[in-house]
C-alpha cells in the first residue's frame, strides 16, 4: 500500500514585531529617543532651541530624587519632567521656573493615562509649554 497523505507543511514563523519604543529600557528610552523626539517636536512648534538634559537628583520643590528630563529655553526659562522611579510609566510632575526664578509649584503630568508612550509624552510636555506661551508666537 502506498500512503497518500501530504506531508504537513509548518506554517511559516510569523516575523516578530519591532519591540514598541516604550518597551526599551527607561535609561536607554530617554535619552535616545524622547529627548531627541521633544527637541524635534518644540522647534517645529516655533519654540527656540533648547537644551535638554536627563539626569537623576533632586526633585524641584520638594527635594526627593527622581529621574528627569531638565529642558532650559534661550530666554532663562525652565522645565523639568520628573519621573518618581525609572520606569515611563511611573507617576511624573512638571514644575515650571520663569527667567531668574525657582519653581515653586509641582504640578502632576498625565496621571490619568493608562498607557503612556513616546508621542504622548512629547506632544503633553509641548502642548504645556505652549500653554505658558513659551513656544511659538503666542
């Protein structure tokens, strides 16, 4: 007798999604991809250059360490993004200083988000300088 069944084909592997760049460790994540995403995205909404830095210290106002994301624009105005552990999706502040000035206020930043990504925290974080008419020509 001869076998007249058709040797079974696997199915091809399914080729593997790109990781999502939210999944790249925060140490790499931040500096790689959202500050140079956030630099990118302040000059295209008219804002001027600016300086940004990632770095670990103490948190405006308050004094506790935190990771952040310290922006400075050419007029003495500052920002800092600060994240309560090294994680993008951890809870994250604001605080704001005029030219001349110490920030006085922390405010919270995206705390009703369940799912935070790269496009989203860039286009809040400009969407809130913008708010202090820092960018741009408001």
């Amino acid at each position: 007798m001869t076998d007249s069944a058709q040797p079974v084909q696997a199915e091809p592997a399914k080729a593997a999604k790109p990781p999502a760049p939210e999944d790249k460790p925060f140490a790499d994540f931040v500096p790689n991809l959202l500050i140079p995403a956030l630099a990118k995205e302040i000059e295209a909404y008219g804002g001027p250059a600016c300086n940004l830095r990632f770095e670990q210290g103490a948190m405006p106002v308050v004094g506790s360490s935190c990771w952040m994301v310290i922006g400075e624009l050419p007029a003495g105005r500052r920002f800092w993004l600060c994240f309560t552990s090294d994680a993008i999706g951890s809870a994250k502040t604001i605080a704001l200083a005029e030219a001349g000035a110490e920030p006085s206020l922390l405010e919270s930043f995206l705390i009703d988000e369940k799912k935070m990504t790269l496009a989203l925290l860039v286009s809040r974080l400009v969407q809130r300088l913008n708010g202090q008419k820092w960018l741009g020509a408001n």
